[in-house]
C-alpha cells in the first residue's frame, strides 16, 4: 500500500466514528413510521388529485367560475387549500386564487363552489407559487 494510499485509510478509520455518531443521531432523532390499516372500501370513493386537478368550478347555478389548477397540502399532511384559475382564455390572462379546500363540493368530474361568482373568486388576492 503506498503512502497516500495508507493515509486515506487512516483519515476513514479518523472520520468514521463522528460520521457513526452522526448517523446514529439522526437515526434516533428521526419520526416513527406508524404502519396502519386503510378501509379500502371508503377509500375507493375518494377523489384523486389527478382527477380533481383540472376539474371545472361552478357555482350552484351552473355557472363556470374558473378550474382547479392544483392542490396545496401543508407539511402535516393534510390537503388544505385548492388553487383555482378564474378569467382569462384558453389560459392567456387567467389569475390563481386560493379557496379552502373543504368548500368545494364534487359532482363526478365537476367541482362546485356553492355561492362562488367570478368577481368574487378575481376579487380574491393572487396567488403565486414559491420559487423553487
């Protein structure tokens, strides 16, 4: 073994035990992973992101008021807000507004934000997502 050779492994055998402890520190530190059983069945009449994103919004008149263009879920999880897009054409001009998730109600393919009118939702401020 040559020199250098010989001083890198003796920089590992150094190094190890404080990459070790570190490890091992944030191994302990870390959440516990709770394993629990899901009740399929309910689960089955969710509603996918993916079939929720893109959703046309109306009011309970059936007015078209914009369309979801994407889901905010906070760090713990939990889906609270949908990001709408109202006015504009084909997407050339349109604003993103933030609506509480748990007003909107779901017919099929369809949301509906009951009592929602296009000047309220543009009177809404805008929404812009975090660079990054």
């Amino acid at each position: 073994m040559n020199k250098f050779a010989s001083a890198a492994a003796i920089g590992l055998l150094v190094a190890a035990p404080a990459v070790l402890d570190r490890a091992i520190a944030q191994t302990a530190s870390a959440p516990e992973i709770v394993i629990m059983k899901v009740d399929t069945v309910k689960l089955a009449h969710a509603y996918r992101g993916s079939k929720v994103i893109g959703a046309t919004v109306k009011n309970n008149a059936g007015e078209t008021i914009g369309k979801v263009d994407d889901i905010i879920i906070r760090p713990d999880d939990r889906v609270l807000f949908a990001v709408l897009s109202v006015g504009g054409f084909l997407g050339i001009g349109d604003k993103l507004v933030v609506v509480p998730y748990e007003q909107l109600t779901f017919n099929g393919e369809q949301a509906v934000l009951p009592g929602g009118t296009k000047e309220g939702l543009k009177a809404l401020p805008e929404f812009k997502y975090r660079a990054g």
